[in-house]
C-alpha cells in the first residue's frame, strides 16, 4: 500500500515491512503499516472488537474511537511512532504499535531506546497467533530503528496478553505497579526466541499443509459438462479414490436444472453451497482464475489446489499473473499449490483423496512424495505402483508459487503416516531454511532428494527464486552435512525410499550375501566394496536351493553378530530339461518374510533376475504391517551369535580380503546336490500361500539389478551413520574464545569499509588482511616486496635464509608449475641467480610483482576457503592445493558456523585425505592443528558476515603445525539474511 502525500516525506513508506505469514490454524494473514488510508477500516475493525477487549486496552470502558484517536492510530512517522495492522480480505483483524519514550515515559525521540507497546485483536480470531505474529515483526521495526525495549501496562486478568508477552523468549521484567502488570522486555533475539519463532513457524506451516491435504469438503472449479478434460478427470477421480468428505463439481456454465454430475451435487458457484468448502481444485483458463479465487476467498475456502497453466513457465508476462494470483490467495487467507500443478494425494483410511491427475490412487503406505514437475510426479507414482510402494502423502507443486517443499518438510517432521520424505526438486526458494528444516527433520526420518536443473546454470521455467552461485557439489555437500540422502535420479530415489520406508537402519556397513547365484554374488560383492561398504564373503546356496535353504540361511545371517544387513540374491530355478523355472515367486518370498518374521533389526534387500511376482509378492507380504524399528544400534553393543552364515549346502564364492576382516573360512561346497525344487516353485514343501506372510513386520524391497540394491543399501548406511552422530552434536571449543579479539576485528572491518564507497566492498591488502586475520589467531608468513634483486636481498637478509622468491601476479599466483615459484634460495648468489631467471622467463619485476618470503617446514600443501553466498549462507571449504581441488574438484565444504565434528569430517571427506595420514609410509601431518585453523576461520565470518571471501592458500601442513603462506581477504556490506528476521513467507 502506498501512503498518501500527507506523509512525512523524511520517512518514506516502509514497504519492506510487509509481509504475509502462515498463523497458528494454517491460515494466512498480511502484515503491513498502518497509514491514514485506513481511518475506515480502523474504525470498522473496533466497532467488531468485544467490549472486555477494548476494556484491555484502554484500562476502562471505550466504546467507540473518537476522530482524534483515529487521526492519532493512523498518522505515524515510522520511526518514533510506528503501527501494524494484520490484514484478511483486506480487513484489519489486529492491531500493534509502539511510541518511542524516555526515561519518564514520555514521547520522545532518538537517542531514546525504548518504546511503549500495545496490541488489539479482533475476538474472532483471538487464538490463531494473530497477536504472537504482530510481536515478532513490531520487534523487528523496533530495533532497525535503533530501539532496544519494550514496556507494556496490562491488566492481570489479561492472562492471554501477558501470555504472548511471556511466551515469546525475549529476556524480561515484571513488576506489579497501580493495579497493572508492568513488563519490560528486552529486544535483542536469545537463543530461545528465535527456537519459539521457529517452533511456531513450524506448527503453522505443517498445519497449512495438513490443511490441504485433510479438507472435510472438496469443490472442482471447472468440471466439465461432458466426459474428459481436466476438470472433470480430477472429479472423477477424487470419486473413485473413496474420497471420505463432501465433494461438489462447481462451473459457471452449468444448467440452471443440473443438480448432480457423476453423483455429486452440481453448482455454478460457491455461493450456492450451502456449507463450507475447504479446499478447491481451479482447472479454468488462467484469464477465469482471478475470478475463481475471489469466489472462494469471499466464501472461507481455505486452500486452493491450482491446475492451470498459463503462469510464469510462459515468461514476464505469466509470471506477473503469477504473482498477482498468490497476492489474491493471500489476501484471502488462502494457500495455493501451483499453479500448474498435477495434484495432491492423501491415502489415510480418515481421508483418502485424490485431487490430483493420477488415474489411480496409490495404495497407503509410509512414503511421502513432493515434486515440483507434473511429469516426474507421474513417473515416480508409476514406478512406485509397480514395485508394490505404497505412499502416505503426496504434492505436485508445479510452479511454486506458493507452497514448496520447505512447507512439505515441516509437514513430514510431524506426520506420523509418515516415514520418509521424498523430494523431487529443481529449485531451492531458501536454502538456509531447507538445510535446517532438513537437518531436524533427517534427525526423526529419513528425507531423500533428487536436485533437478543441477548444471542447466538457469531457473527452471515457472520458478522464480534467488540466485545461489555455490555449484551442484557443493550443494549436494551442505544436504549431507544436514542429513539428506542426495541422489542423481528418481530412479534411486525410489530405490533408497523402498528400503528406508520397509526396513530398519543398519547398525554398520558389514554386509552378508547368500543366495544360489554364484555369479550375481559376486556382482553384489563388487558393488558393495565399490560403495564403500565391507561385505562378507558370498554364501552359495546352489541352484538347488529351496525356499526353505533361503530361510535358513537369512535367518542365521540375521542372528550373526558380525554383520549389519543382507543381501540376498535369486535367480530362477532351472530344471532337468535345461528350461528356466520361474515359479510366481509368492513361496520364495513367504519363506523369506519367515525368516525376518523375528523383528531383526537389520534390513534385508532382495536382488532377483526373473522371478516371476517375486516383487510384488515380497511388497505385499507387508502391505498391512507395522513398521519395523527403526532405532540404530552401534555395533560394539550387540550380542555376537556363535554361529557363522553357513547354512548346509552353502559355499563361500570370494577370496577374503581386507575389507571383510571379520569374515571366517568359506564352508565347503557341497558335490552333485539333489535335484530339489527351485525357489518360487510351487511343489515347495514349503508353499504357503503368501497372505500368511502379509502380516510380517516389514516389506522387504527387491531389486532388478545388484547395483540398486547396494547403492539403496550404501544410502541407508551413510545415513544411519549422520543419525548416530547428529544424536551427539559437535561443539565449538572454548579455547578459541581466549585467542579471539573479535571487538578488535570489528574495529578494523568498520574501517576498511568506511574507505570502500563501492557497495561492492574491497580486497585487503596483504599486510590487512595479516592484520585482522591474527585477531582470530590465525598467522600469515609476512612477505616483503623484492621490486628489483637489491631489495629482494635486503629482504631475504631480513627474513633470514632459505627464502622463497614468488610471483604475486594474478595470472601466476600460486602457478610453480610456470615457473613463477623458487624455493629454498639458500643464500645471495642463489637469489640473485633465482630472480635473473625469473624475469628472463616470465616478463619484468613490474609485470611479476615478485615477493619474499621465509620458507616453511616440509608438508602437504591445502588450501582453505571460506565464502558467504547470498542463498545459502557461508560455507567453509578444504582441499589439497593444486590439481586435486582445482582440476578433479576433491573439495569438501561444511555449512558455518562449523564445529568440532565438522572441521574433522571435514578434512576426512575429500578423496585425497589419505596424503595426510600417511600415505605410502610418508609422515602424517599435524591435523588437529588444521582442525583448529577451520575452526578460527570458521569463527571470522560466522561473526563477521562484512567478510564476504576468505582464501588461505596455500597452508602447509607438517608433521607438527602448519604455516599459511599467503592470504587474501574480500570485505563488503553483508547481504541480507532471510532466516533470523520474523516469519514471513517467500515472495517470488
């Protein structure tokens, strides 16, 4: 809203205080300033207020506003005088604002720092956060322009008022004085003020969602009058889902004598209905969606599910359309998924809706799906279908505009049909919040994510979010440091979803593999070392083994001690007349669920080639079961069997190695086995039929490929490694805090920006950036220019030899193989020597900028980065110098501010890691003392976020301490952060 010519011209209108949030019911609501445009909806709002609210407010009965009060409630000069309004429809429903006082309480102005506050919320929606919401932003108002406290007088039967105050975790006062609660409270965010603003933000975001998904009654906007089109196949659809509430076909072009379609009551608007609607699907034409949206806004719908297309994937124009349609939804209170989305699923027995495209619903299961493509969403509820994956929720977002797959995850965290969260996405609109929303959410269940548009170096059409510059490996690190499980294609993702969502997490990496393929064994053996998991020696059961031989053997597998998950592996039984018996697979899969029946806690994945309702029947076995547990179990604390894995006709299939240490002797193959019934076949003794099974207690997913499976396997390792970790957070050590003068740092940063009129910033200079970086402890090796070879001598004289002579020209930093490095000079004649060869090869001392500087003990050469980007925040990355990280990438990257744990993992996770601890006999280096640089640096910009780059390069790491040699330091005004300011949503 823009203010009127009677504003003071010296306080321009704050539109950046604007902002719609989600409320505690899942509704939405803007907030804005007030402005002397809404003296009328000032006094409409009050005239709604109760007489007990305004009784609060003003201390005694005030049964109407007079024109002063008006005047007074809506002329602010946004900065002494500040007021809020939270608006629905366009309508204040709540009011806040402050005045600036002094000491005596009286108005005033700055230098002041504190200012009287009061709160007014309409008494309808009292209880929906409206007045908790309206203090975090009037907060926020409040310190930009410099005020510190808040005092408020409120009565003591005001019990919901002095609630807010006490609930929100700022630091207060209370005193008792003339009758009335005095509170001061302290502005500055605590720790536990931002955890209750994200504790809030977190419940009313899955409520908007759950909101969506649960409606008690459903309208299609726009069913057609005949058989097809969009409309009408959602309908339908929504119908043969079993859909458990109130569902209406709605179009204007209804015939006035058409009372029902497809057995539904029939309307051409939402006002001839005669309840509330909760949720409406829209498949008009993009231009009738405005329309649309007003009618359901003017009639309570409380979510909107948009198909139409015809927004920002078609351009400028699309995607001003599309944000004038989340603009209208808003300021309705409304939640829109799309536009241009596929639908939404909800499989619990209360609700069982189908708003989406999808022909046929999935069966229910404890998977939920996000997409942000239509397509991909089809993809991945067929491939689910067919591997007998059952799925709690899902949302195909389309365009989102609105909801994202932030508002997914704070759904999952608290959805208990829910196990593990799927995620196609092909944008991050915030990625801080993503990786914290991520992280707490990987802490419970397991969230997976396929990262669409990795490498396009564009937004994908219909998305319009800030511009992150980190690359996709450095992404894909930060989701891992939270916890997610990055995968490349939906195809894994469904393959890692199927045993996350079945099984429980493995304890450790050991892997046993039985089966009676000696050639698929050793193929699931191979892709497990190539995954960096430890499998044992394959188990053979031989062509001939049973169903029952299968039994046995993953039963012993899974009562031994010495390994963490199974893997088994089938084949079709051939037969005496060499033709391939597949059988329906129902018996092999019966004795296999058998022998897990027991509640072990390790997963079992199944590989097969051909068995015929193998799959199907192994997805089935447990389509009604309880989850299995899921708790993690380090390995040291369990019980160790006494038996081993061999089963009686099994023979080992692969040499032990290293990797399998804990592997015993391979038993003996048995000669010439009987001909016996092959698995699946149904003159089993062991046939069964498979409902039997259906009640086990988990489904155990089967793979066509041994690569699937490892990989799925690996996944789930990794991850339940992070859990354990995660369950003992890292910490920043103390000692840090005495070597640190972060005041002084500050000083020095002020200055260096006060000489920088660029809004871009500035690079230090090396004697600077040396400067404020040993404020953090952290010591560069001076260097002392050498502009011709008489001050190059008198500098090594100073330094004292060996010295090392260095370009310092851009195009030759740290280059020593263009010959722009000389190193241990031992004395003049050598120096002299070195610098005549120097200029001779690479230009003059002018064009070389050549510098002096001591040498340093032998060690491994890395490089330590630290750099702040505008999505995603700062990010602290290590690598070995040279090749490895510049040529093949091996850099691993932690989120700051890091800790402990991370400036370990840290150093541990790229490829090259083993040169530092002592690789092909050479000494290993002094790592603890690297962890400490990472953390210092680490340190310097999570508190200082003016330091926008940070490249220490190179650090030479020895056996005892390390040296940075050189240092360059970029400082600039710090880009705005959109997690630590009150709740808003994103406006794209």
């Amino acid at each position: 809203m823009e203010p009127t010519p009677e504003q003071s011209p010296h306080h321009a209108y704050p539109d950046h205080w604007e902002a719609d949030v989600v409320l505690r019911d899942g509704g939405t609501a803007r907030i804005r300033p007030i402005t002397t445009d809404d003296a009328e909806r000032l006094v409409s709002f009050y005239e709604q207020v109760s007489d007990e609210s305004k009784y609060y407010r003003f201390f005694a009965p005030y049964p109407r506003l007079s024109d002063r009060d008006v005047h007074r409630f809506t002329h602010h000069d946004y900065v002494d005088r500040v007021g809020l309004a939270v608006t629905i429809g366009g309508e204040f429903i709540g009011t806040v604002r402050y005045d600036r006082i002094n000491d005596q309480g009286r108005p005033a102005s700055a230098p002041a720092d504190e200012a009287e506050v009061a709160f007014l919320v309409q008494d309808a929606h009292q209880g929906r956060g409206v007045a908790s919401a309206l203090l975090e932003h009037i907060a926020a108002v409040a310190r930009e322009r410099s005020i510190r406290r808040f005092a408020a007088e409120v009565l003591p039967a005001n019990n919901k008022m002095i609630k807010v105050f006490r609930d929100g975790g700022y630091t207060q006062r209370r005193s008792f004085e003339d009758g009335s609660v005095h509170l001061t409270l302290d502005l500055e965010p605590t720790e536990k003020s931002l955890a209750v603003q994200r504790g809030r933000e977190q419940r009313a975001e899955a409520r908007s969602v759950q909101r969506l998904l649960a409606p008690g009654s459903v309208a299609v906007i726009g069913t057609g009058r005949t058989p097809g089109g969009v409309g009408r196949t959602v309908l339908r659809n929504l119908l043969a889902s079993g859909y458990t509430g109130r569902a209406y076909a709605v179009n204007r072009a209804f015939d006035e004598g058409l009372d029902t379609l497809d057995g539904v009551p029939a309307h051409r608007s939402l006002g001839e209905i005669d309840e509330q609607v909760d949720l409406a699907v829209i498949a008009v034409p993009a231009h009738r969606v405005p329309e649309a949206v007003a009618d359901c806004g003017e009639h309570g719908v409380q979510g909107l599910v948009v198909l139409s297309a015809g927004y920002a994937e078609r351009g400028a124009e699309g995607r001003e359309l599309q944000r004038e349609l989340v603009r209208q939804a808003r300021s309705y209170g409304m939640r829109i998924i799309g536009p241009n989305a596929f639908g939404i699923i909800n499989t619990a027995e209360s609700v069982r809706l189908n708003a989406s495209l999808a022909p046929e619903s999935p069966a229910r299961g404890r998977i939920g799906l996000f997409t942000q493509s239509g397509a991909i969403g089809i993809a991945l509820l067929s491939g689910l279908h067919r591997r007998g994956a059952g799925l709690s929720s899902f949302i195909s977002a389309g365009n989102r505009a609105d909801v994202s797959g932030n508002d997914f995850l704070q759904y999952s965290f608290e959805d208990p049909d829910t196990d593990v969260a799927l995620l196609y996405l092909e944008s991050l609109g915030n990625p801080r919040k993503f990786n914290r929303l991520a992280r707490r959410t990987a802490a419970v269940k397991p969230v997976v994510v396929v990262k669409g548009a990795r490498h396009s170096g564009s937004t994908p059409p219909g998305h319009a979010v800030p511009v992150s510059r980190i690359p996709d490996a450095t992404v894909s690190a930060l989701m891992r440091q939270a916890g997610v499980i990055r995968v490349d294609t939906v195809t894994e993702m469904v393959d890692a979803g199927l045993l996350l969502a079945g099984q429980p997490l493995p304890a450790g990496p050991r892997v046993a593999i039985l089966g009676n393929s000696e050639s698929l064994g050793l193929l699931t053996y191979d892709a497990c070392l190539a995954e960096g998991l430890r499998p044992r020696p394959p188990i053979d059961l031989t062509t001939a083994a049973s169903p029952q031989d299968f039994r046995d053997a993953l039963a012993e597998a899974l009562a031994d001690g010495t390994c963490d998950a199974v893997i088994v592996t089938a084949i079709p039984w051939v037969g005496e007349n060499g033709e391939a018996e597949t059988g329906d697979g129902q018996v092999l899969a019966a004795a296999l669920h058998k022998a897990v029946a027991g509640g072990s806690a390790k997963p079992v994945a199944v590989v097969h080639v051909e068995i015929g309702g193998l799959a199907e029947a192994l997805a089935a076995a447990s389509s009604t079961a309880a989850p299995r547990p899921r708790t993690v179990t380090p390995a040291a604390d369990r019980p160790r069997a006494a038996t081993s894995l061999s089963t009686g006709p099994a023979r080992s299939t692969a040499p032990a190695t290293p990797a399998a240490p804990e592997a015993g002797p391979a038993p003996e193959a048995r000669t010439t086995p009987p001909v016996r019934p092959g698995p699946g076949s149904p003159t089993d003794p062991e046939a069964s039929p498979a409902p039997e099974a259906a009640t086990g207690p988990g489904r155990i997913p089967a793979y066509p490929a041994a690569e699937r499976a490892v990989r799925a396997l690996a996944e789930a390792v990794k991850y339940a490694q992070w859990r354990r970790q995660a369950a003992v957070p890292g910490k920043i050590p103390e000692f840090l805090d005495d070597t640190i003068d972060e005041p002084g740092a500050a000083a020095l940063i002020e200055a260096q920006l006060a000489t920088a009129p660029d809004p871009r910033g500035r690079p230090l200079t090396h004697d600077e950036a040396r400067e404020l970086l040993g404020r953090y402890g952290i010591d560069v090796r001076p260097t002392l220019p050498a502009p011709d070879p008489e001050v190059a001598v008198a500098a090594a004289t100073r330094l004292g030899y060996p010295v090392a002579l260095k370009t310092t020209a851009p195009h030759l930093r740290h280059r020593a193989d263009l010959g722009g490095v000389r190193l241990d000079i031992a004395d003049e004649e050598a120096l002299r020597r070195a610098y005549g060869e120097l200029t001779d090869l690479l230009g003059k001392p002018a064009e070389l900028l050549p510098v002096v500087q001591a040498m340093a003990p032998r060690g491994v050469d890395t490089v330590v980065r630290a750099s702040i980007d505008a999505a995603a925040g700062a990010v602290l990355s290590f690598g070995l110098a040279g090749a490895p990280s510049e040529l093949l990438g091996d850099t691993a990257h932690r989120l700051v501010p890091a800790t402990d744990r991370d400036a370990a993992e840290l150093i541990r996770s790229i490829r090259a890691a083993p040169v530092l601890f002592g690789w092909r006999g050479s000494a290993p280096v002094d790592t603890a003392a690297l962890e400490e640089l990472l953390l210092r640096l680490s340190r310097l910009v999570d508190d200082h976020p003016e330091v926008v780059s940070v490249a220490l390069e190179p650090v030479v790491v020895a056996p005892h301490g390390l040296t940075v040699l050189g240092a360059s330091v970029r400082l600039a005004p710090p880009p705005a952060r959109n997690d630590l300011g009150p709740r808003r949503l994103p406006n794209y």
